[in-house]
C-alpha cells in the first residue's frame, strides 16, 4: 500500500502504491488512517492528493498548524512538483509546455482547451524509453484535476495504463509523483523516490536526478506565469 520515506516532528512523506486511493475505496481502510495507525498518530491530514492510479511522493501533516501551513504552500504554488510518466505514443514535441483551461468531458473525464481564462499548467521533458516509448518528466506548475494525464493526451501521448484516456494497456498506471522541494519554517526539504512498481519502467536519466536544477521550458501566461516564476 506505501512505504514510509520521511517521518518528522510536523509532517511524514510516503511512497504511495499505484491502484491505491487517498481515500476510503471498495470498502478498505483510508490509506491515510492507515498510515496514522501504523505511526501511531491519532490523525494525520491529507494537504495534497495522488490520483488511484499514481504511485510516489505524498505528504501527510501531523497537526493542525503544520496542515495549515502546507495547504498555503501548495495553494500559493511553493511546493515544486515533479513527475515521471511513460506512454507508448510519440509527442507531438519533445519539450515545452502545455497550457490551457480544462473542462469536464465524458464520465470522469476532462479535456484541454485554448481558453486561458483559468488555465492549466505543465511544463514537460521527454526521452526515448524501450523501443515505441517515450518517458516524460512533468513539472506542473498548477494543481488541476487530472493535469498531467490530460496534458499529455493533449500531445498525443496518453499515459501507458491511463484507459480513462486511451493509453495502450500496460500492467499500471504509469505516472509516478517523483519529486517534492519546498521550505518549512525556514528549513529547505527535497524528496525524490524513483518508481519502484511497474515492468516497463525504464533507467531514468542522469540529469533528472535532480529535476529543480533543470532549466525548464517557458512557460509563462498573464496570472498564472507572473506569479510562478522561478
């Protein structure tokens, strides 16, 4: 279900299994109040979600303060967000950014628009991976629902395992929250955790190891970019 990376006075980070839920699924315990009973808090809090099928990096705070304070970090986007995903379609460009509104589409779906009215934002690398794939590192730099399943569909390039968005058929989802950077109470902390589940996972890069130090594409729009960047 997870495995535990970090655990300190204010917050714990684990390493989320893909195919698990933040929240009560089919009748299984919460994964949250999971991992409280295994650490043996009374409560943690949930300041930001992983989709079910999203394996990686989840921050869980330990008290109501801390709860507080990190909901404001990732409101106000000083929490760095990286991610790992692999598809088995080509994009139609290697890097850049993929900015636009989303809407609702059919059932749990959602699509990219060119509206920019309250747009959607993920800057994005990508390498070859095993022959007939391609592996992206994503860095949203907003928090919508879906984001960057959706974006990369928008490139032509569906998240192998992703059937919400016609990725081919694999043995997982596969998009992985590698990486969190952000400071607490003046104390800088950086957490990465490779994928550790899933067959088709290739070697990662040397220059991904450290995704905050890359120069990332432009991206950069009125309210959205002013405010974001680095």
């Amino acid at each position: 279900m997870y495995s535990l990376i970090f655990c300190g006075d204010d917050f714990l980070v684990i390493n989320k299994s893909p195919g698990i839920s933040v929240h009560k699924d089919n009748n299984e315990q919460p994964l949250v109040a999971k991992v409280a009973a295994d650490i043996g808090d009374k409560q943690l809090y949930l300041v930001h979600r992983l989709d079910k099928m999203t394996s990686g990096l989840l921050l869980l705070a330990r008290n109501q303060r801390a709860a507080a304070t990190l909901s404001g970090l990732f409101a106000n986007r000083n929490i760095e967000k990286f991610y790992l995903a692999l598809s088995g379609k080509k994009p139609t460009k290697k890097q850049g950014a993929v900015i636009g509104d989303m809407v609702k589409s059919r059932r749990s779906a959602w699509k990219l628009t060119k509206g920019r009215s309250n747009p959607a934002m993920t800057q994005f690398f990508s390498v070859a991976g095993a022959p007939g794939q391609r592996l992206f590192l994503c860095k949203p730099r907003t928090g919508k629902t879906h984001q960057i399943r959706v974006a990369l569909k928008s490139l032509g390039s569906a998240i192998l395992g992703d059937d919400i968005y016609g990725g081919d058929p694999a043995d997982r989802g596969y998009l992985h929250a590698y990486c969190l950077k952000f400071t607490l109470d003046g104390e800088q902390h950086t957490f990465t955790c490779p994928p550790e589940i899933g067959e088709a996972w290739p070697s990662i890069p040397d220059n991904w190891q450290a995704p905050w130090a890359l120069t990332w594409p432009e991206a950069s729009i009125s309210g959205v970019g002013s405010k974001d960047k680095q």
